[in-house]
C-alpha cells in the first residue's frame, strides 16, 4: 500500500483530470464546471484513506458543437491544438483552434494568463499519475481529434431534400484514418438514414440542416462515451479491496443558472438546485424547529420557503419531464407540440408556470432563486440523445478498438458505489415510474438524482457555498448587488433570518460548566447539582432573562450573549494573568540580584587574597619553593620508573609464556584438523565409490534376473510348442524309425572312424597355430619394451632441455624475439614425440589384434570340440561311458553344457527318439551362440577401454608439446612421469592377462586330448554295446507294436528333459554371475580411467589459457548454435524469481509472447543446472520457483486472468519436467533434436509430483473465483429474467410481488451468464490453457448453474409453473448453444444440466393420469424421489388454463418412486468439486528458438 501522503496527492489529482476534459470558460467563469459530481473517499478503521469512487451528472454535451459568444469548447481541445506541432502529436494532424468550428464559434480561444500547452504537458502528467499508459492516452487524444475533424466536415446542399459529403473531403479522410472507419460508408450515412418498417426497409435522404444536425449529434454521442469512459478508469485506478469503515462524500454540482438564453441543460441544473435546496431546508430549518421543540423551549414557528410545489411542477405525474419523455416517444413529436401540452396543462392552474407575454416558443417557471425563461427549442433532441443506426453501426465495426467499444452492446454495469457502506434513507423517496422512459437523458438524470438525494439523506451534510464578487472575472471588485441575490439564491439570507428570531447559540450544561467555570464563585461552586449552578450563574451575569433560555440538556442563547460571556471570561483571565506576571516577575528580580551579590562577594575575595599574597611573597621564598618542587619532580620521577620497569618485565614474562601455550595449543589444533581432514577425505572418497559400485552393481543384477527371467520364460515356451508337436508325431515317427534304424547304425560306424581322424588332425593344427601365436606375441612384446625405453630416454632429453630453456630465460627475458625462436625449435621436437606415439598407437593395436585372434581360435576349438563330442557320444550307450569316465571327467562334463546333454539324451537310446534329441542339439547351440555373443560383447567393451587409452595417449602428446613450448610449468613433468608410469602397469596387466588366457587354453587342449585317447580305447567295448543294443531295440520294437506304454515312456523321459533344463538354466546363471563380475571389475577400471582423463583435460584447458595469452591469437568465433539452456549465476536466482514469477503481468505475456513462456525459460534455466551436475543449485531453483508460484497465487487469491495464467504455466512447466525426464513414455512425441536436450543427471520425479500438488490447489482456488464471480447472477438470469416475452407476464394468484436479487435497473440477464462464461473461456484459451482442463472447468461452471437453479427452484413456489419450465428450458438451450459454438460438446458439461432439464420438463408434463405418473417415473432418472415430490407439491398454477396437481397423483408417482434407492437430500451441493487430472501435453516450441522478451527483465540470462 501507498503511504498516506502518496494516497491523498494520487486522489488529488483525479478530480484535476476530468477538469480538461469537463471544465470550459463561460462568460462568468474562465474554469467552470460543465458536470457534476460526487465523490465518495472511503476509510479504514485507522481513518486512512484507502479508496474512492466518482459519479458524475449531466455532462454538457452540446457545448461539445455550440458555444455562446464569448465562451469557449472544453479545456482538452485547446490543449491539443497548442500541442499540434509536437512529434508526438503530429499524425493527429491538427492546426490552430482558429481552424476548427467547433472550438472558434465563441470567438474567444484563448484565456488571458492559461498557458495550453504547459495545460496539456499538466495533463498528461495527471494521466500517467492514475496509471494511464502512454497508449492509452494517445488513443484518448486520437478521438479527441477525430470530433475536431468531424466538425469540419463540409456538408453540401443538393437541391431542397438532399445533402452529400464529399468523399475527397480531408477532414472526413482524416476522421476515418484515426477511427478506423470506412470514409465511403460515413459519407452515405451523414446524408441518409435508413427507415425499417414491417414490410421493407427504405433509404430517405436528409436535407443539410438535418446532415448537420446527424454529425453535430455523431460528435456529441462519441464525447459523451469518451468522457463515461475516463471516468469509469478513474474510479478502477481507485478501486480497493479491503472493507471500507467510514467515507466522506463531496458533491460538487453546478449552482443556479440563468443566462440569456437558456435551453434543456439549464432546465436540468436549476431542477437539480431545486432539489438540493429541499434537502438544505429539511436539514437546516426544519431539524432546528424539531431541537427547540425537543428541549421544551417556548418557540413561535417560523414560516419558511418550501419548494416542493416546483419539484412537483418538473417531477410529478403528467408533470413537465414526463410530458417531455412522452413526446420523445412520438415519432413525429416536436418541441412546439410540447409546449402546447404545458401550456395546456399548467397555464392558470399552476401559479408557479407561466407564459411570456411577447413569446410562443418559451415558458417561465418561478424557482426558490428567481424566475428563468426557458427556450424549448431542442428540448427533444437534447431528451432523446439519439444517434441513427447506421452511424452507429459503422463505428461499431471500427478497426480502432477503443471507438468500437464505445458502441458495443454490453449489459448495463453495476454501480461504482456498490462496495460503499450500507446507508438507509433518512426520508422516504419516491421512486419514479421508469417503465418507457429509461433511455431519455431526463429519466437517466433523474434516476441519478435520486440516488444523490438517497446518500444526501443517509449522511450528516456539511454546506459550503461558494460566492463570486463580480460578474466581470476581475480582482478587487465586490458588486454588492450580485453578491446578496447569491445569498438568496442559496438560501443564506433565509438562514440568517430565522437565526436572528432564534438561538443560534447553544452549550451543554457540562461545556458552559466547564467553559465558564472560571466566573463562579467559590459558592455557587460549592453546590452538587451542576445544572443549578449554570443557572444562578446565568441569572448573576445576564440580567435579561429573555436573551437564554434553559431546555432539557442545553443552554440556548439569543445571538450576541455567548460574545458576552466570552468577554467577561476574558477579562477575569486577564485579570489572573496580571497577578500571576506581576509575582513572577518579582520572582525574576529578586532571583537575579541573589545571583549579582553573591558574583560581587566572590569578586571581593579574590581580590583581597591576591592583595594578601603580594603581600607575603618574596624572592628567597619563591627560590626555595621553586627548588623544593624540582626535588620532588625527580624524586617522584625515579620512583614510578622503577616501579614501571618492574611491572613491565613482569607483563612481558607472562606475556611470553602466554602466547607460547596458546600458539602451542593452536598448533596441536591446526595438527589434529589437519589429520582429520585427510582421513574425511579419503573416508568420503571410498563412501562415494562404495555407494556408487552398489548401486551399479544393484542395476546390474536386475537387468541380469530380468534378462534371465525373459529367456527362461521363452525356453519355456518353446520346448512346450515342441512337445505338442512331438507327442502328435509320435505315432507317424514309429513306422518311420523300424525302417531306418538298420541304416543308422552302418552310418553310425563309418562315422565313428571318419570323426575320429578328423579329430587328430584338428589337434595337430591347432597345437602348431598356438605356438605360433605364442612365438609373435613375445617378438612384439620385446618391441613394444624397447619403445618404451626410448620414451625414456626422451623424458631424460626433455628434462635437460627444460634446464636449459631455464637458464635462457632468466638470460633473455626482455627479448621477445629469442623466445619465438626457441618455441620454433621446441614445436619441430615436439613433432618427432608425436610420431613415436604413433609407432605405441600401432603396436597396442596389433597387441589387440593378437587377442581377438586368440579368442577368435578359441572358440573354433569350443564348436569344432562340441560337435565331436556329440557326434561321438550319439554313438555310445550313456552308462556305459559314465561309468568308465572318473569323476575329474565327469566336473568336466558338468562345465560343458553340450556333454551333459548329450549324455542325458542318450539314456533310452531309442530310435524313436533321435530325431528328437536332434532338434535339441540346434536349440542349445543356439544358446551357446548368444552366450559366445557375449563373449565378444565382453571383448568390445576391452576394445573400448583400450580406445580409452589410446585418447589418454592422445593427451599426454598434447602435454608433451605444451611443456615444451611453455618451460615455466614446473609441475607438469612429474604428471607426465606418473601418466607413463601408469601406463606401463596397465600393459603389464594385459599381458598378465594374456599369458593367463593362453595357459588356460592350453590346459583345456590338455583335457580334450587325453579325453580322446579314453574314447579310442573304450572304442571296442563301445560297438559291442550297440551290438547288444540293437537285438535289445528290435524286442522293444515288437513290444511298442501291441502296447500303448511307449507313450507313458515318452512323458516320463521329458519330465527328465525339464530336469535337465533346469540344470541347464542353473548352469547359465552361473555364467551370468561370472560375466557380471567381469563386467564389475571393468567398470571400476573405466572409472578410474575417467578420473584420470578429466584431471588430464582440466590440465590442457589451463596450457591453452596460457598459450592464448603468450600468442595473443583471437580466434574468429563461427555462427552461434544455441543449446537451449539459459544460463545463470547463483546470486541472480532471487532476481530471477522476482523478475519471471513475482513481478511478471500476466497481460503482456498473453497477448505477445507463446503461451507458457516464463515454464520454458525456467525449465532452459533448470537444464542449465543439470548440465552443470550442481545438485544443490537444481533443488535450490526449483524450490524458489514453486515457493515464488505460491506466493504471486496467495497474494492474488481473487485475481481470475493471473490465476489462470499460472496455472497454465504450472502446468506448462510440469510437462515440460515429463518430455525432457528421458523416460520413454514421455518421449514418444518428440523430435530428435528434442531427445538431445532430455536431463542428463537428475530424476525430479519428486518435484513433479510437488508441482502437480500446486496446480492442483491453483486450480482449486481458480474454480473458486470463477463461482464467486458467477453466482450472483445465476438465479437471475437463468429463473427471475424472461427471455421469452409475454411467458412469464403473469404471476401467480395469491401470491405477492417477490423482490429480486438485484434491483430492476441492474437486472442480470441470460446474456449476462453467457459473457460471463465467454469471458472465462476467452481468458482461459488467452493464457494458453490445456483445452482439457478448459474442458473440466467448464463442466465444474455447468454444474454450479444446474445446482444453484434447482435450488432456487425448489425454495420458489412462484417459479414452479409450466410456462417458467418452459423458460428454464429456453436458457438450457442457449447453454447448450454455447457449448456448440466453443465446440466443446466432449466436456459433459451438458449431462450437468440433466437434473434441471428433467426439473424443466417435470413442470411442463401432463399431471393428472395414471400414465403420466409414470412417464414421470421413467423420464425424472437423474432427479432423487424427495426433489420430484417437492416440485409436484410446490407447483402453481398461473393462469385458469392450468391446475394445480392433485394430492392423489402426488400419491400415485411417491408410490412408483417408493423403489428407488437414492439420496434423501433435496438441495444439491453446490461446493462439489469433480476431481481434475492434468494430461500430459509435450510442447511443441524447440528450446533452442525461444527468446526471452526485453519486457521480462531478465538481461542477466545469457542463451548457451
């Protein structure tokens, strides 16, 4: 709020604002006021000033086209043609008010001593004071001009009965230039006006005086909206928001006229003077008779001038204004008519009107003040104040939106003053009778007049009257004979009368008491009774008894007698002020003689001691005292020197061990912190990592159980598929294998010895390729060895070139030539290291290309193995060969899954079967493959670190070359010993790990070989065996021909086959866990490779600093791509929150920017945090931007356009946290380029959900001002209006008139509700809303309407009729319209209306059969059985067509009813809130394309 002082001079300067635009000079009055008004300043409880309203009276809109001779147009035009030459007003293309007809017909433009110019620049200072932007003033000053060019339209007479206007006319172009309007059409309607009747529509054209009186009225109507206009934003630039306690009303309004000739606008003036002066006489007279009488005092009435027989004269029925408003309504109506009608009506039947004797066009009417003559010549027109439709049209459709707001059909607002306190009339006042006249300027004064008079009456008046000393506007002169017919004019002379036959002058006995108590004696002070004592007094001082009177409570005094009482009470005051001046003045000079005698003793007696020393002083006495003081002086000096030096060893001492013990102590502490820094450090560190490796490792395993869980359930799957198949095929199988089991088994041998030659010749190969292998891999280890001690030996060479480059240095520091010399020479070494590096790149490649070769051979050996294996065990009896194998071999038959297969395949041995264990095979080498694929997925991500380490190869050239150049940096070459140091241990690792690989190999080629030496030498037990087996297998095969047990045979063998799936699958997550750990152990290497490679590039972004500096290169920076993010220093945060949230209005961002502007620069603002990995600057911005959301919503709880502009925001910046989360969901809409800018390192899942809260309660609290806002004018505009005419003209019998709402002049209508919900939907989509949350807040809007209007309904009896159902049922329909015309009929907003629809219909339906109870019944689904007997019993019937419902149907639908199961409540709530969800919508702007608005303030960002 603003400080008192501020407050008053911001209301002192509104009144000045309408002075320019509704004050012009008269011939009695260079400033005088051509409007009245009232102004209302409310107060707090503290007395402070906190707001203001303005109603103003009858503005002078003629003066606007007509002044008198001598007089000038309104203050504004002046200004403005003194102003024309400026810049900014020169596209208003003015000149001199010389050169315009409507400021020039006075003759006098300009006032002795105003300035307009220096007006003007005052005047737009007062504008910008009440907030008025600098546009909305230019648009005030371009209508303004527009009435100027207007006026000097030409109109040009065409024959007798027709009149043009040239369309080349440059007044008439510039008119429409500055209106927006078309000059062709404007030009056709100044001249014509169009005349609709029922049949057709015709054109009539205009003479010239009838043109000009068309734009002379054009001119009027457009000032006189103008100037409506001004005042309605002054009273919003004082509106308030708290609770008034008291105001103070100032009316000032225009005194008595009387001119030469005076016209309606006089009229009007002295009828409002008439009826102020009424109220004066009640307040002034009449009141002080009523105290006299209350008192008891004996008083004569005295008669005063009463007035309402003129009021009744202008105001009553058939009185002169309702004569008036009746001839308007004619068409052909006309001022002479009029005037007959009064002199009918009042001439010898009322003395107060009266006809001139030399005049039929004037009338006289004796008012308190005098009498005036009016001239009735354009009464009407004045009265009617109409402009034709055309005109209006046209500028309806004006392309300058202030001039077509000026026109548009709005409902009538509600009164400035509805927010003041309730004030009760004082006196009854009659309301007018404002049926047909409410839009005649003599009804719409009149009706402000009685509200004038309603306040006037309510409060304690005060009166200033305001007198002018002469007529002529000149200084120093008093024309006595004007000043006393003011006083009687006012009422002052009547006033000073009766007070002259009065007691003006009254005290309480309690004031006269103690006023004059200073004149009592101490014995009539001594009396108890207060009352007896004023009286005594009184009859001691006052001789005549006539001059007071005693009443009840009061003293009352003839004029005169209090002046006397002051006198005598001056006179003893005077009298106690001598006495008490003359004691304390003696007071005064004793106290300073006192004071002058005892200076004077003092004098004395230093004079006579100095005299007495003289005396007694001589020069042998001076010498000895002098010496005696020289004695003592050194005495006293060794004496404290002594006692100084030992005081201040003694400090120093103490001083010495002090500071030792605490020096010591501090040390110590400095010591053990010092300690636990280190160990916090290192704790820290090793926490950090350990968290970090859990984490991953957590990560790691649930990938792993849910890959696992995927590939069980798809084994699962399939071995199901396939045992479905298999036990379809078995039949079809058994004839098939009888057949060919005889070739198998010769197959099978010849097979057995081409595999096992095979198998020799693998292992031979294989043998001489591993030492082959073995023999190159040490050749390029001893070469790579030797590059390394070369490196070596160039850091010894760099090192002594580094003590050189020193030496030379201190040597020639001031030469900059020798320096560039020496970088030359250091840059062509450099270039030698660099190829020496590549010589390391090659070598660490082919080291690779070693390893995959191995891996590669490896795992030929593993297949070409298996299949030999398989192959071979196909052959042989499964126990058999189990029970000769030891138990070493079968661990590692249990290591290699195809071996443990195939032993199990081979239990039953069955032909049958074969094909089977066949298809088997190809699945679990399908297995194998991928667990192969791993392998070298395992292996890529080596050739990743090792890529890794070619890069910090990479860094460690570009150090080299930087020590070389720049010799200074000391602290390099120790990094540069580490980084190598650290290189040689990792490839000491590697071939550690190589040489583990290989022996591992060669003991697995060991296995194999001395396997198959067992195999060749059980090779003939084996065929022996299948021998035996095949006389088994051909018994089994006469069996399985009669039996059906083969079948059972084959379930019980895949119930085995489970089993071993099972093992299998054991045997997988084994491998997995062993991958993982590998993948663990490879991981903490890249991370320690990462650290490394970070340290290395913070140490080359600091070598390049420097070479910058050294070189002085600036390079030429390329086209700038920006990355969507906002950048921003930590202190800038508060001014970021202030700038963007706090202190943002909203209506600039809605109408300029992209709908949720300040959500995406705070989410680019947010992805600048996350880049930077700056947890604790991510949750402070985020916390401060929602805190600043709460706190610009708590502090605008009643602000509907800001609580929707930030929930659109809210939500705005919810779902841009969602599309940028890098969850795929969220992500499936994006473009590619918006997948880049995903958060790289938070998860703000938590804000989110604290965002979604706040929008939950924006919302809320958004709802809640939407139904504040429309609640008051449901009831009304959906029951009480009546869009239909002629429905609801009839009330019902019995009933009295019910009250409305709101008062008939201010009545709400169904077009009210409608721009209402227009005007939040507009809001709504303005602010760049959700359409699906428009949609739920419009739904929330529908239900409060049905709800609120069934209610009312259900508390009405006089609304529950046929024709009011089918009133309901109209505004329902232009609900429904609506909906249509917003398209949004999917926001079931109309299924809320059901239960008033179903209401509607219930009051129109037939009531009396049985049939219809039970339409009732079926139809009424969504009202409850107490609301549908509610409204049947309250049903009135308003006419004799229709009849009240009978107990007995009433009984027939309770009965139906009787079965339903619904709520026993009868009004619906109205605070039901449906629940809201916020959808997720991905914004379509790219970050990098948005651009912060200089109007946000927010310079301090800077776009990346």
């Amino acid at each position: 709020d603003l400080p008192t002082p501020c407050r008053t001079g911001f209301y002192y300067n509104c009144p000045k604002s309408l002075n320019a635009v509704g004050n012009a000079k008269t011939t009695r009055n260079d400033n005088s006021s051509r409007f009245g008004k009232y102004t209302e300043i409310s107060f707090d409880e503290r007395n402070q000033i906190i707001g203001a309203n303005m109603r103003t009276y009858l503005l002078e809109k003629s003066r606007v086209v007509f002044q008198s001779e001598n007089e000038r147009n309104y203050h504004i035009f002046y200004q403005l043609c003194a102003s024309a030459q400026q810049s900014e007003f020169k596209h208003l293309k003015l000149a001199s008010a010389e050169e315009f007809n409507y400021t020039r017909m006075g003759g006098s433009t300009v006032i002795e001593g105003v300035n307009d110019r220096a007006d003007m620049i005052e005047t737009q200072k007062t504008f910008s004071l009440l907030g008025f932007k600098e546009d909305f003033q230019m648009d005030v000053f371009k209508i303004l001009a527009a009435i100027l060019h207007l006026g000097n339209v030409e109109i040009i007479a065409v024959g007798n009965e027709r009149s043009a206007v040239s369309e080349d006319d440059s007044h008439l172009k510039v008119f429409c230039e500055l209106l927006g309007l078309e000059s062709g059409k404007v030009a056709q309607w100044l001249c014509n006006r169009k005349i609709i009747t029922t049949s057709e529509t015709v054109v009539k054209p205009m003479t010239r005086p009838q043109a000009t009186n068309a734009r002379d009225a054009l001119a009027k109507k457009i000032y006189a909206h103008l100037f409506d206009f001004i005042v309605e934003r002054i009273n919003q630039a004082l509106q308030f928001s708290g609770k008034q306690h008291t105001f103070i009303g100032v009316l000032d309004i225009y005194g008595f006229e009387t001119f030469d000739v005076n016209s309606f606008e006089q009229f009007c003036i002295n009828y409002a003077n008439e009826k102020l002066q009424q109220q004066f006489n009640l307040h002034v007279f009449k009141l002080e008779q009523e105290e006299y009488m209350k008192e008891d005092i004996p008083w004569t009435l005295i008669d005063f001038y009463d007035n309402q027989p003129v009021i009744d004269l202008i105001e009553a029925k058939m009185g002169i204004l309702e004569l008036l408003d009746e001839e308007c309504l004619l068409p052909h109506g006309t001022d002479e008519n009029w005037l007959q009608k009064l002199y009918n009506n009042f001439i010898n039947k009322n003395s107060l009107f009266e006809k001139p004797r030399m005049s039929n066009t004037s009338f006289i009417i004796q008012h308190f003040a005098d009498k005036v003559e009016y001239k009735c010549e354009g009464f009407l027109e004045k009265n009617r104040d109409t402009v034709y439709d055309m005109l209006v049209e046209i500028l309806r459709a004006s392309k300058f939106h202030l001039c077509a707001n000026f026109f548009q059909e709005n409902p009538v607002l509600s009164s400035p003053f509805g927010s003041a306190i309730t004030v009760k009339s004082a006196k009854p006042v009659i309301k007018p009778n404002n049926k047909h006249f409410r839009s005649t300027v003599g009804s719409k004064f009149r009706s402000s007049l009685y509200l004038l008079m309603e306040t006037l009456n309510a409060t304690t008046p005060h009166y200033v009257r305001c007198i002018k000393p002469n007529d002529e506007k000149l200084p120093f002169e008093f024309d006595s004979k004007r000043i006393v017919q003011q006083l009687r004019a006012c009422g002052v002379l009547e006033t000073i009368r009766i007070s002259a036959q009065s007691y003006p002058s009254r005290w309480t006995y309690i004031e006269f008491y103690s006023r004059y108590g200073i004149l009592m004696t101490k014995q009539e002070l001594s009396f108890s009774d207060k009352k007896e004592v004023c009286k005594v007094v009184l009859h001691r001082l006052i001789q005549d008894s006539n001059q007071y009177q005693f009443g009840k409570t009061k003293i009352f005094f003839r004029a005169g007698q209090v002046a006397y009482l002051e006198k005598l009470r001056l006179d003893k005051l005077r009298q106690g002020c001598v006495v008490i001046q003359k004691h304390i003045r003696g007071w005064l000079q004793r106290k300073k003689f006192l004071r002058e005698r005892r200076a004077a003793l003092i004098i004395q007696q230093y004079f006579r001691g100095q005299q007495t020393v003289r005396k007694a002083v001589t020069a042998t006495a001076l010498k000895e005292a002098w010496a005696a003081i020289i004695i003592q002086k050194h005495c006293r000096g060794y004496l404290v020197r002594n006692l100084y030096q030992l005081i201040r060893v003694a400090t120093i001492t103490i001083q010495a061990y002090t500071r030792g013990f605490l020096a010591r102590r501090r040390y110590r502490k400095i010591l053990e912190e010092h300690k636990a820094v280190i160990l916090q450090k290192y704790a820290r560190a090793w926490l950090a990592r350990r968290r970090f490796q859990n984490i991953r490792r957590f990560v790691l395993n649930i990938q792993l159980t849910y890959r696992v869980q995927r590939l069980q359930k798809k084994l699962e799957d399939q071995k199901l598929a396939k045992l479905q198949k298999h036990n379809s095929e078995l039949e079809m199988q058994k004839e098939q294998i009888q057949l060919k089991l005889q070739e198998k088994t010769e197959e099978l041998k010849e097979k057995m010895d081409d595999l096992t030659k095979q198998l020799f010749e693998d292992v031979q190969k294989e043998e001489r390729q591993r030492i082959l292998l073995e023999k190159s891999f040490e050749l390029k280890t001893r070469d790579y060895e030797e590059q390394i001690q070369t490196l070596k030996e160039e850091i010894k060479v760099l090192k002594d070139e580094k003590l050189h480059l020193q030496h030379q240095l201190e040597e020639e520091q001031a030469m900059s030539e020798g320096l560039k010399g020496e970088v030359a020479r250091l840059s062509k070494q450099a270039k030698t290291i660099s190829e020496f590096e590549k010589e390391i790149e090659l070598l660490q490649t082919q080291k690779i290309d070693v390893e995959k070769h191995v891996q590669s051979q490896k795992r030929e050996m593993r297949e070409k193995m298996s299949e030999i294996t398989k192959q071979l065990l196909e052959s042989y009896d499964v126990e058999d060969v189990r029970s000769r194998l030891s138990v070493e071999d079968l661990e590692h038959l249990n290591e290699d899954g195809e071996l443990w297969f195939a032993y199990e395949g081979l239990k039953k041995a069955t032909r049958v079967l074969e094909s089977h264990f066949q298809s088997q095979k190809d699945c679990y080498e399908k297995e194998i493959e991928a667990l192969n694929f791993k392998v070298v997925h395992l292996s890529q991500e080596i050739n990743h670190l090792q890529k890794l380490f070619r890069e910090e190869n990479d860094i460690n050239e570009s150090i080299r070359h930087e020590v070389t150049r720049l010799t200074s940096e000391n602290m390099m070459i120790p990094d540069f010993k580490q980084q190598i140091s650290e290189l040689e241990k990792q490839k000491q690792d590697l071939e550690i790990r190589l040489n583990e690989q290989t022996e591992n190999m060669k003991g697995k080629l060991e296995e194999l070989s001395n396997q198959l030496n067992r195999n060749r030498e059980e090779e003939g037990t084996q065929r022996k065996t299948i021998e035996a087996q095949n006389e088994i297998h051909t018994k089994e095969r006469e069996k399985l021909m009669d039996k059906i047990q083969e079948m059972q045979e084959a379930s019980e063998h895949l119930k085995k086959q489970f089993e071993t799936e099972s093992e299998v699958k054991s045997s997988f997550r084994q491998e997995a866990s062993r991958l993982t750990m590998e993948n663990r152990d490879l991981e903490e290497e890249l991370d320690m490779k990462d650290r490394v490679i970070k340290k290395l590039q913070d140490q080359v972004k600091t070598l390049t600093k420097t070479i910058e500096k050294t070189n002085d290169v600036r390079l030429s920076s390329g086209p700038k791509e920006y990355l969507g993010m906002l950048e921003y220093k930590r202190e800038d945060e508060a001014k970021l929150i202030q700038n963007l949230i706090l202190d943002l209005k909203p209506r600039g961002v809605v109408v300029n920017m992209i709908p949720g502007l300040p959500a995406h620069i705070l989410f680019m603002c947010v992805r600048y945090a996350d880049s930077l990995n700056d947890a604790n600057m991510l949750k402070s911005l985020m916390n401060s931007a929602i805190n600043g959301i709460k706190q610009v919503v708590k502090e605008h709880l009643e602000d509907f356009e800001l609580l929707s502009f930030w929930l659109s925001n809210t939500c705005h910046f919810l779902n841009c946290l969602k599309q940028y989360s890098g969850e795929e969901e969220f992500m499936k809409h994006n473009s590619p380029h918006q997948n880049k800018n995903c958060l790289n390192n938070f998860d703000l899942s938590e804000y989110r959900q604290i965002l979604s809260d706040v929008a939950i309660r924006i919302y809320h609290q958004f709802i809640i001002v939407m139904e504040n806002n429309i609640q008051p004018i449901i009831v009304p505009g959906m029951l009480e209006y009546e869009s239909l005419q002629g429905i609801s003209g009839l009330k019902p019998t019995g009933f009295r008139k019910r009250s409305s709402s709101i008062d008939d002049t201010d009545a709400y209508t169904m077009t009210s509700i409608l721009q209402q919900l227009s005007y939040f939907y507009s809001t709504m989509c303005q602010n760049g809303l959700d359409p699906e949350i428009v949609r739920q807040a419009v739904k929330q809007l529908f239900f409060l309407i049905g709800a609120v209007t069934l209610n009312s309904l259900f508390l009405r009896k006089d609304m529950c009729s046929c024709r009011k159902g089918m009133q309901i049922r109209c505004n329902i329909s232009y609900l429904e319209e609506w909906l249509k015309d917003k398209n949004l009929q999917n926001s079931l907003a109309k299924e809320t209306l059901e239960p008033l629809s179903q209401a509607a219909w219930l009051l129109q339906v037939k009531k009396t059969t049985d049939s219809d109870a039970k339409e009732i019944y079926e139809r009424c689904t969504s009202l409850s059985a107490v609301q549908i007997i509610k409204i049947l019993n309250s049903y009135t019937p308003i006419d004799d067509f229709e009849k009240r419902v009978t107990p007995s149907f009433v009984r027939k639908v309770q009965a139906l009813l009787n079965s339903r199961e619904d709520s026993s409540h009868l009004m619906l709530d109205t605070k039901y809130l449906f629940q809201v969800t916020f959808p997720f919508t991905p914004s379509p702007h790219a970050l990098e394309m948005i651009q912060i608005p200089s109007s946000f303030k927010l310079g301090f960002l800077n776009r990346l």
